[in-house]
C-alpha cells in the first residue's frame, strides 16, 4: 500500500553543477557534480565519514561519440518515495520502500544527446542508473563500455570471486582489497567451464568492510535487457569500474531509445544486519506484472538428485554416468539409472508420509549419456522420457499421494535448443500438473560464443519467467546469471542456484565452513536460492571409502541452513533412508516453513557468523537458525522477537559436546525447553557448526 509519492521539480533558468541528495535519516549524503569539461562525478558519505570519493560516471557508444563528458545540466527533478508493498512470497509480508530520489537531466552540447543520471538515497544505501530519453540523435546504439566508477577510501577486507562470465559457483576468498588477484585462486575446484577476465576483474556483489567497522556492498539491481555488471580493480588504489559482460563479438549492450541501464547499488552501514537484511535491491525493481498469482505457492521437496552425486545412480539410462560418448546402437541398461518409475514412487511415498509438497526428477529424459563438455545443440527434447520412466504411471500415483512433482530441463547450455522446444515442454508440464521446473545451463552455450553473463542470456532467463508466467508455471533456475530482484517482477522467479551449491560437497574440495556465512551478504540480496541443504549422512566415504569428499559442516548446520539461507523453494536433499535414520534432527526439516510473516537478523558479520530468526507466515510459529565459519562459536540469543504474554515450547536442535564439521560432523543433542519473550537462550555452535530452533506457542 502506497503511503504517499511526493513530487517536486526545481525550475530555474540556472541549475548549480553540484547537487545532493541525502537518504531519509540523513545518514547518507550523495553529492553529484558536473567537473571539469562537463564530467559527470558522484561521491558518498555516511555519518561524516567519506565511502566512495569523486568518481567518473558515464557510458562508451561504438558509434557516434562517447558520453562521457561535455555535459549541461538542463534539468533536477527530486521525488520522495514512502511506500509499502507485499511480496507474494517473502522474508517478510510487507516492505517498505522509502527514499529520496533526484533526477540530473543532462545534454551534451556536441552532440545534442540527453542523459538521465537517477539517483536514489535509501537508509541502508544509495544506487544510480542511466535513463536514455527519446530523442532524434539517440535512437538504436549499441553500448560499448560502461565507466561507473565506484573509488574506495581504503584497503578494506573483501569477500570476492573471480569475475567469470560464465559461473560463480567459486568459494569466496577472503582478502584485503590489494590482495586481490584472479591467479591466486584454486582452479582445481569442481568448475568445468572458466571464462575468468582477468587477474583483477572480479564479480559483484561484492561485499567487503573497512578497518573502521564499516560494512560495504557494490551490487546491481533490475538487470533487464543488459550484460551483468563485473567489477575492474586496480588493486593498490582501491578503485573499481564496472565492467559489461560482452557478446559474441565483444559489443556490450545493444539498446533503443528510451531505455534504462540497470540500477548500481552501494549498501552502507555500520551494523552487518542493515546489509544481509535489506530490501533495497528488491524496492528497485520493478512491481509484480503477474496479476493472478495464487498459483505462485512455496514448496517443500525431495528428489531423485543427491543419489546421482554420492553415486550410487546416474543420470543416464544405460548408467555409465559418461555424459559425453553415447553407446552405439541401443542402450543397454546397468540397473544404476535412478529416475525410473519404481524409484520416484519411492520418493513420492516418503514424500507423502512426512509432509512434503514436491518431488523433482532428474534424468527421466532421453539424452544423458551425450550431453556435456562437445558444444552439441541438439540434446534433449524435454518430452520424451526414458523406457524405464513412465510419465502418466508416475504422475498418477504422485496425484493420488497428494504430491507434485517438479519437471527437470537441463538444457547442456543449449538455449537455441530449448528456447526451440520451450512450449511443447511447458505444455507437457501442465498435462501432468507440473507446477514448476528446475532449469540447467551446465556447459558452454548455444548461441556460440556467448556467456551465461551476457545481455543475450539476461533476457533468455527473464523470457523463460516471462513464458513460465504465462503459463502460470514456476521457474528455479541453475547455472543462470545471478538474480538482481527480478523476482519481484515475475515472482513464479521462485528461485535460482547462480552461486556454489551444496552439491560441491559431494565430489570436490567442497565448500568452506565460512561459505554459507557470506552468501546472504552477497548472492542472496538478489534473490532466494535453491541451495540444496539438508545433508546427514557428511562424509562420501560413506558411499565409497576410497572417497575424501565430505560436506563442510556439521549436521545441526544444514538444519540451520534452513532459516539463515531464505528461499520458498527448499530441498531435502539427502536420501530418504538417512533421514529414517536420522528421524529425530530430520524433525526439523518436516517442521520448518519456506514462506515467512516477518524475519529478525539477530547477528551478523560476514564470513563469521550469522543468526535468523523468522515467523511462519501461517501461523505463530517461530524458527531460529545460527551459523559459525571454522571456529566455534559461544552465543546468548534474547528471544525479544516472540510475541509477549506467550509461552512457547523451544525446540533446539544444536552442535554435541563433541561436534566438529571435519572430525565429527554427525554429533548433535536434541533438547526442549519453555521460553518467553523474556527469555535468553544459549547456544553452543561447534566448528562448521550452527543450531535450529522451532518456537511452538503453548496453549
């Protein structure tokens, strides 16, 4: 519900080459200026205290002469912005959206060209975008580079990965800012496919923090009809440009007047909790264009998946678990291949009997066994499955559990292909009832030559939402470029991999102990991801001993995993035989919601520690999840956030006296206990550890 716009425009003959624009409470000061030969600059304060110094704005055309300096300014507009909106489904079952905005409407005399400059100044941040008017000496153009500069004050800490068009599924280095560099990291590290930029070219979001105790994000947000932004850094100077992921043919951005460019975000703060808990990537896109959304519902799922990474079955029907040489001649099948029909209706069972909404099949479809690493477009069909997978048989039984199931489109990168069969796949989906699909980009993509990145498959991602919605069907995407809030214009967007998952665990190095404690201060701003947690069973040498691998935490962690990384769509990931065996913690898992009234940051600070508490939006349960990096961690938790005049049954489900991610993962208590809003609850996290808790009311 909108609170109020109000709108004022200055009109005078003469506008001052220095502007300023502060957020509500004051804290942020953003000063614009028009410097020497007409450049456009910025800078950022925050409580006095300076956080990006003078920096160049402006944008490189591959015809016709840059924008980038011999400006005017024409026109200043300002808006206030205090509004409230409610997410279809959400951390929280309203946001409010309140800032101060100032428009600099700028020409270039040369030229006579126009640009818009936006600026928006929010308590937790500020962020920019270039508006391209109408007019007659801009119409098509194709960008060439992007100069938004964001110069820092000093050599902060810096979570960062590599600036690889085509994957971030990387583990964070942690780094001072001038210790940046691309060739330092580990290589050997489960990644197929590296498109790395260069030495000092580095992904955002980038989250770092400053010797002072300032916590600073640089992102992006409304990446519509666009290339993702990466990040150049000149590393002693602590200076860092935008850098667009190019096409085929190294152009960056092919665009019409009008148009906008995606919105550049520098979250700020003193308190990690005001970064990892805001909405101001979400308020700068654009409202829902789905006006019926009943059909958008969260959901609880298992699946035919983690067997296929321990391997214990394949992906392919003659189980050969070889996904580049297909069998002359007719399949002979090894009794590995794990989506048949016997197996689903497994899944489905335990599905039914424990309380879940969905179960996802990977595998069901002809084509796994010539699929990856040769650049083949014509791969799967995403209709017609294997002889040992009887679609209406499965999809039967599945209605008559009370259970869905969830299709699977891996697309081996070949977007021309699927883009080719999308309909006729969609069409099968809502023949059985499908009411979502996990898409796959494993692999180099078709188009040739384009990257996962780039303006070309920005807008196959939105497409697809786009497509999906209209055929009020849900979309979880992996291996797709990062999500920026679009799923608040198209929320059937349910949610997204675009980060390293938890699959990782299973067969490389695997993920550190810090990973799931920087994440929410970077990929997740942008959206929920479909992370996979849940694991019990953490060592591979429980499959196989000649195995090392092993999930880097500790089991009441991936309970944890639950609350602190938010998503509406989230997995039970392990096999439904350890959850049987494991039945008590696996409690936690049945019990915890994916859709949320209202969420507490109760700690934060990246790469450390991170602790969630959330209020089901259903009901008046509550659920608490704390995690720790490699170190152990002591904690008091006051439970302010419950409602008062309450008594609650407290659930806690924490590290054993013993627990360690590496020597004893598998060590957790279980204990309950009566709490209040008065209450205070200790927790013990162990190293790679955490804690979940479930707050029952008590009649």
């Amino acid at each position: 519900m909108k609170n109020y716009i109000a709108i004022s425009f200055l009109l005078f003959a003469f506008y001052s080459n220095a502007q300023t624009v502060q957020s509500p409470s004051k804290q942020i000061t953003l000063d614009f200026n028009l410097g020497e030969n007409g450049k456009p600059t910025y800078s950022v304060i925050y409580k006095n205290k300076p956080v990006i110094v003078t920096s160049k704005l402006g944008i490189k055309l591959k015809e016709g002469g840059d924008l980038l300096d011999g400006f005017s300014i024409d026109s200043v507009g300002r808006l206030t912005i205090n509004e409230t909106w409610k997410p279809v489904l959400g951390e929280q079952s309203s946001i409010k959206n309140n800032c101060n905005q100032i428009t600099i409407a700028l020409s270039q005399k040369a030229t006579g060209r126009k640009i818009n400059i936006i600026f928006k100044a929010f308590d937790e941040g500020v962020a920019f975008r270039y508006e391209f008017p109408k007019q007659k000496n801009l119409n098509y153009f194709i960008i060439s580079d992007e100069k938004s500069e964001f110069n820092l004050t000093g050599n902060h800490k810096t979570f960062w990965l590599p600036g690889d068009f085509d994957s971030q599924e990387y583990a964070y280095t942690e780094s001072k800012l001038s210790e940046v560099n691309t060739d330092n990291i580990d290589k050997n590290n489960g990644i197929n496919l590296k498109s790395i930029a260069g030495k000092y070219v580095i992904q955002s979001p980038l989250m770092m923090k400053s010797a002072d105790g300032l916590y600073i994000n640089i992102f992006e947000a409304a990446v519509v009809n666009y290339p993702l932004m990466h990040l150049d850094l000149v590393p002693n100077e602590f200076k860092l440009t935008s850098h667009l992921v190019p096409n085929a043919i190294g152009d960056k951005a092919y665009l019409q007047t009008p148009c906008v460019s995606p919105w550049r975000t520098i979250m700020i703060s003193d308190d990690a909790r005001d970064i990892v808990g805001s909405k101001m990537i979400l308020n700068l896109n654009e409202p829902s264009k789905i006006e019926d959304t009943s059909w958008i519902k969260p959901m609880k799922y298992v699946g035919v998946w983690w067997e296929m990474h321990v391997g214990k079955s394949t992906w392919d029907f003659a189980g050969s678990q070889n996904a580049q040489n297909a069998a002359d001649g007719k399949l002979i099948p090894t009794g590995k291949h794990g989506a048949t029909t016997e197996n689903t209706k497994h899944y489905i069972d335990f599905a039914a009997k424990n309380g879940f909404d969905g179960v996802l099949v990977e595998g069901w479809n002809v084509g796994w066994e010539d699929w990856f690493g040769n650049w083949k477009e014509n791969v799967f069909d995403f209709t017609t499955p294997y002889p040992d997978f009887d679609l209406k048989a499965v999809n039967d039984y599945a209605k008559s559990k009370g259970v869905k199931m969830i299709m699977h489109h891996e697309t081996s990168g070949s977007v021309a292909n699927y883009e080719r069969h999308l309909d006729r796949a969609m069409d099968l989906m809502k023949k059985y009832g499908y009411p979502a699909v996990k898409s796959g980009y494993v692999g180099r993509i078709i188009p040739r030559g384009e990257f996962h990145d780039g303006q070309t498959m920005v807008n196959h991602f939105n497409y697809v939402a786009q497509r999906m919605a209209e055929n009020k069907l849900m979309v979880n995407s992996h291996e797709s470029s990062r999500p920026t809030g679009y799923s608040r214009t198209y929320p059937n967007y349910i949610a997204a991999e675009a980060a390293r998952g938890n699959e990782f665990n299973a067969w490389s190095n695997g993920n550190p102990p810090m990973h799931e404690t920087i994440l929410p201060f970077t990929r997740l701003l942008g959206g929920p991801m479909d992370y996979t947690p849940g694991i019990f069973e953490i060592k591979m040498s429980f499959y196989d001993k000649t195995k090392t691998a092993q999930v880097h935490t500790t089991l009441a962690k991936q309970l944890a995993l639950y609350v602190t990384m938010y998503s509406p769509l989230q997995m039970a990931a392990d096999l439904p035989e350890n959850y049987e065996k494991y039945a008590d913690a696996f409690q936690f898992i049945k019990d915890v919601a994916v859709d949320w009234q209202d969420s507490k940051y109760l700690e934060a600070e990246p790469g450390d520690y991170l602790t969630v508490a959330r209020k089901d939006k259903k009901s008046e349960n509550w659920f608490l999840g704390a995690v720790s990096d490699e170190n152990p961690r002591n904690t008091e938790i006051k439970l302010d956030f419950l409602s008062p005049n309450k008594k609650y049954k407290a659930i806690i489900y924490q590290d054993g006296k013993t627990a360690h991610w590496e020597k004893n993962p598998i060590n957790y208590e279980i204990k309950t206990m009566t709490v209040t809003s008065k209450s205070k609850l200790k927790l013990v996290l162990a190293a790679g550890g955490g804690a979940a808790v479930s707050f029952q009311p008590i009649n």
